[in-house]
C-alpha cells in the first residue's frame, strides 16, 4: 500500500475521464501547473492528487516549481508529470519569469494552473504572454500578509491584484476562503469558484497494532497527533502551550507533531521552555501518514487561519475524534459536536479543555470519529473533486472557441 504523499501515484486508483470539447481523437489537452515549491505542503499535495487521478490520454501535464528542494520530484514525476525547474533566485526574477514564458510558448501550453504565491503572478503573466488559452488559479489558504498593509508588502499585492484581472476563472477550497478574498482583496466572487480538497476514496488506515510499530513513534498513552507545515499560521504553538494541561490530567500521555517548516526551531524552543520537550515529539516530514493517523488517539488542528486543511480530512477519514480551531473553512469540514470539536483560535486553555473532554468520554470520541469517517468520504470524494476542475477547464476553453 501507499503512504502519505506517495500513495497518490498509486497506479492501481482510476482516472477521471471527461467528455467535451478535446473528445476522441482530438489532441490531448496540456496543462501546465505553476508552483512556488515542490516541498511537502498543502497546495503542493493537493495539486499531486488532483495529477494523479486525470486521465493521461486527455491531458499532457506539466509541473514548473520556481524555488526550493524538489523534495516531491518524484511523486510528481510518478503521477505522470513532466516536472521542470525554473531556478527563482529572488521573489522578482526576470531571468525565471522569461524562461516561464518561453517554456509556456515552446510547449503550446493551453492551460496554466496556479497555485499560491507568487507562483500566480509568475504563472498567470506568463501564461497569457507564451500564449496559454486560459488561466486558472488556486487559492489554498489565505495569506497573512494580505492583513498587513506594509509599504515592503504593497509592490507583492499589486502584483496579485494583476494576477486577478489576468485569471479567467479563480478556484478557493472554502466559502470561508472565498470570504475573505472578497472582503480583504476585493476579488469578485463571480471570478471565484468552490472546490475543496478530496481524499483517495482508496486508501486506507493501518491497524492500530502495526501502525503503533511505525518508526519514530513514542509509547505515550494517550497519543496526540498534528500533522501539517510547521509554520506559525498552523497554530502549533498554540498546541504546545495547552500540552501541559493535558499531561496534567493525562502524566502517561503525549503529543508528536508530523511535517516540517520554518518554525521548527522556535517551537522546539517553546518545548523546552515549558519543560514538555520529552512529550513533544516532532517527526519530521513522513511518508507515512496512514501509519501516523492510525497510530494516535485524537487528532488536533490548532490553525490560527486555515483555507481548508487537508490533514483534518485525512484525519476524519480516518474515524479519529478531532480537535480544530473554528476558522477560515474547518466549520464547513468539520460540524462541531457531529464530527469534531471546535475551539477558538489562540486559545491554549480551551484548547486543552475539549482534548482532556474527549479523552476522558471515549464513547463520544467514537461517536465523533465514526461520524467524520463517514461524512468525509460522502462529501469529499477525489474523482468528485477532479472531475469539478475539468468541468471548469472545459467550460473556459469552450468560452475561448
């Protein structure tokens, strides 16, 4: 079986077919998807599923990174991806943004697909100077500098804003999400259009009794589990500082933290700062999430903004209870009180509160999780996923004939 990341290149799971405008016979369609890293975040995995399911006999796919360790090369390349560097050495690059426009031209891209950062301006600027017939962006998640009305953050956010009027169409994960970019950025909401995350209706959790074997793992009892980029808008900190409430009512009990980002550092400081650094166990990167998830006890997602989330879906599809903040689009994924728990954000004190509750009733953790299990894989199916974003492919270039 697959795991984590890599289990989205299982050749065994079936690929979206479509009908329209590129039929049979016709020519298939390239479409060539802009990201700023191929590092293991959210919009990167999100963007490997949606690859790895479409059908490869109508859709020649490309995948450019502008920067960083290609640390999801292969995946991609798994997926059925022709993966290309673009070798950004500062945000404003000339040099990358031309080799984008001539790689855009040179391989008669017709559809440019970006995703976050200044992925969408470098990839929606050059898809309509190398000719593209259309360009769609995804917004994942909203970023903190859109609060921030600094003169150093002002040049990036016209940028973006060009981004907007070059996008034929701008797909968001939430309505949560789409809110905000109304509100704060002024995008129309008839440019935008809803599609969340999916999940692999094909995988599986590992039993409990091997996934406990999974290497890295401590014999706490009970185990927390957070999986996700460490990274301050995650709200892992946040975590850590109600952790000590927890063990209070817990002693045996412990947290391990999976993913890896610039935070790394400073929350491993605030571990040893508040003397839990033995009951916080930070992972790594793992390739082995369903190991992970069927390893721990309760799941938490402590963001402090949140486009969707695609571990708490994985999470919930796993049947574990969870924990999660009540912001941006984890309402619409997770029903508090039917299928998790909400908290305020920034709160370590409730926070803590709803973890020790569930712990201490596990018949309503497992009414909690047989619940999430159930409406996650209802709702957010993958191929439901796909076959929305082709719909929307087809439906630009039909406009464009």
């Amino acid at each position: 079986m697959k795991t984590g990341a890599a289990r989205a290149t299982d050749g065994a799971r079936p690929r979206v077919h479509r009908a329209g405008p590129a039929g049979a016979g016709d020519a298939p369609i390239r479409v060539l998807h802009v990201l700023a890293t191929l590092l293991p975040g959210g919009s990167e995995i999100s963007v490997l599923r949606l690859i790895s399911v479409l059908d490869p006999g109508r859709y020649q796919v490309r995948v450019a990174w502008l920067r960083g360790e290609p640390v999801l090369e292969n995946e991609f390349r798994a997926a059925g991806a022709d993966v290309v560097p673009m070798g950004m050495r500062a945000k404003l690059d000339p040099a990358c943004f031309l080799r984008l426009v001539r790689y855009v031209a040179r391989e008669r891209i017709d559809i440019v697909h970006t995703h976050m950062d200044v992925a969408d301006f470098y990839g929606a600027l050059a898809g309509r100077l190398g000719g593209a017939r259309c360009v769609v962006a995804t917004k994942h998640a909203p970023d903190e500098f859109r609060t921030r009305r600094t003169w150093r953050r002002y040049p990036f956010m016209v940028l973006e804003r060009l981004a907007y009027a070059m996008e034929d169409a701008v797909i968001v994960v939430s309505e949560g999400l789409a809110s905000f970019l109304e509100e704060t950025e002024h995008l129309p909401r008839r440019k935008m259009v809803v599609i969340g995350h999916g999940i692999d209706e094909t995988s599986c959790v590992v039993p409990r009794p091997q996934a406990r074997q999974a290497p890295g793992l401590p014999a706490f009892d009970p185990l927390l589990g957070a999986v996700g980029r460490l990274s301050p808008e995650k709200g892992q900190a946040v975590l850590l500082r109600a952790l000590p409430a927890i063990l209070a009512a817990f002693p045996r009990g412990g947290l391990v933290l999976a993913g890896e980002g610039p935070s790394r550092r400073e929350l491993e400081a605030e571990a040893l700062r508040l003397g839990i650094a033995d009951r916080a166990v930070f992972l790594g990167f793992r390739r082995d999430v369903p190991a992970l998830l069927g390893a721990i006890d309760l799941f938490v997602q402590p963001s402090i903004y949140e486009g969707f989330g695609i571990s708490l879906l994985e999470a919930m599809a796993a049947g574990l209870p969870i924990v999660a903040s009540r912001v941006g689009g984890i309402p619409e994924v997770v029903q508090d009180g039917a299928t998790g728990v909400l908290v305020p954000p920034q709160d370590p004190a409730a926070l803590a509160a709803a973890v020790v509750r569930l712990l201490r009733d596990g018949d309503a953790a497992r009414r909690l999780g047989e619940a999430a299990a159930r409406g996650a894989r209802a709702r957010y199916s993958l191929q439901a996923v796909a076959a929305r974003v082709e719909a929307l492919y087809r439906e630009i270039l039909e406009r464009k004939r």
